[in-house]
C-alpha cells in the first residue's frame, strides 16, 4: 500500500539554526529560518519554528523545533537542539532522504 510522505513546518537547516545570534533583527531571523510555524497572538516575543517528516511507510519521524525569542524587536535567546542531537537529526534525516530506514 502506499503511503504519502507528511512534511510540516519549516524545513530546520542546521546551518541556518547556526547563524541565529542574540541581537539580530526580527528580519534577519526570517531570512535566515523563513516565517515562523507558529506566532503566538498573545506572546509576540516569540517565534516557534517547528519541523515534521515521516516518509511513507517508515515509522521513523524527523521532527525539529527552535524557538527564538526577543526583547525590543532584537533575539534575546534562541531555544535550540544541542550539538549532539543536531547531528543525530542531521544523520537521521540523510536516512529517511535515502530511504533506509523502516
């Protein structure tokens, strides 16, 4: 049976994430990550970037999320995955691109 790939979000390039620092402008952050998922109404300090793959029959998930948030129009800190899981995001995803995992 097939099964149709499901992708939400904005697509997280860690390299992008990277490049975020506190100081940028609201316009710089959207160049760098795109527009956010998710723009809380009531909270508008904060920007929620999420990201969901799951590829066909897999049972594998790749799913991100960075949050930034500002103060006076500037990021005050961003809400990012470690090292470690970038890279094990990183690797995960090349898998599901490759189409081996299951």
């Amino acid at each position: 049976m097939y099964r149709i790939n499901i992708q939400q979000g904005n697509f997280l390039d860690q390299v992008a994430v990277d490049q975020v620092k506190a100081g940028m402008t609201r316009s710089q952050v959207r160049y760098l990550l795109g527009t956010p998922m998710v723009a809380d109404s009531f909270n508008k300090a904060r920007w929620d970037y999420i990201y969901y793959l799951k590829k066909g029959r897999t049972r594998h998930v790749d799913s991100r999320r960075v949050t930034v948030y500002f103060e006076d129009e500037k990021v005050a800190r961003l809400d990012k995955p470690t090292d470690e899981v970038a890279a094990e995001q990183e690797k995960s995803a090349a898998q599901i691109k490759n189409g081996r995992t299951y």
